[in-house]
C-alpha cells in the first residue's frame, strides 16, 4: 500500500514527495553510490595488495629462512616441498614440525633484509 502511494507520489510530482521534499530513497541511494564509490577506489586495491604481499611470502621462503607461525611458533625452515605444499620447520634442537605453508605468518629473515637494504639505501643518499 505504502509503496504504491510513492510510486504514484513520484508520477504525479515529477519524483518529490507530497510535502515537496526529495523521495525518502534518494539518501540512501546517495549513501550506497558513495559506499561503493570507497570500495572499489580505497579497499579494494588494498586487498590485492596485501594478497599479492601474501603470495609473494610463500612462494619465496628457503630453507635456513627464521620464520614466525600464525600459532606464535618461532623456527627456522629446514625444507621446503612445493608439490605437497608442505614445509618442515626446526623449533629446538631435535624438534620438527611439518606444516602447511599458509601457516607462516612472517619471515624474518626477509624482512630483515629488507629492513638492511632500506638502510643502505638510505646512508647512500
């Protein structure tokens, strides 16, 4: 009932409401235009970034890299099988955890190479 009055309000008032105000739509059209509008230009990009940085995290680790697991696992990578997806990481002496790649959440070794490389870059400057 309700929606056929809008619909007639908007064909007979040129789509104002029967006060001469906008159509109580309009806003919240606005509001998902502008949404959307963020997404596609802020978070977006954002995402694929990040999933770009996460692949390029796995498929780069070697063996003898220090590496942190997503359950706060700190090792050193011992090998690597890229068929199974599967890594063995070194906890202690004579302790060996194989696990799922994805597991890993950061490799310090890299970072701090990364981290040695901005530095010198930066003394050369």
């Amino acid at each position: 009932m309700l929606y056929s009055l809008l619909v007639l309000a908007q064909n007979e008032g040129g789509g104002k409401a029967p006060g001469g105000g906008v159509m109580p739509m309009e806003p919240l059209l606005f509001m998902l235009a502008i949404f959307a509008l963020f997404y596609f230009i802020v978070i977006r990009p954002g995402q694929k970034r990040q999933d770009r940085e996460r692949l390029n995290l796995l498929n780069n680790m070697k063996k003898n890299d220090r590496v942190l697991t997503t359950g706060g696992i700190y090792g050193s990578i011992v090998s690597v099988d890229d068929k199974e997806d599967l890594i063995t990481v070194k906890v202690d002496d004579n302790t060996r955890l194989k696990m799922l790649k994805s597991s890993i959440l950061r490799n310090l070794s890299a970072e701090e190479a990364h981290k040695a490389e901005a530095d010198k870059a930066k003394e050369s400057k």
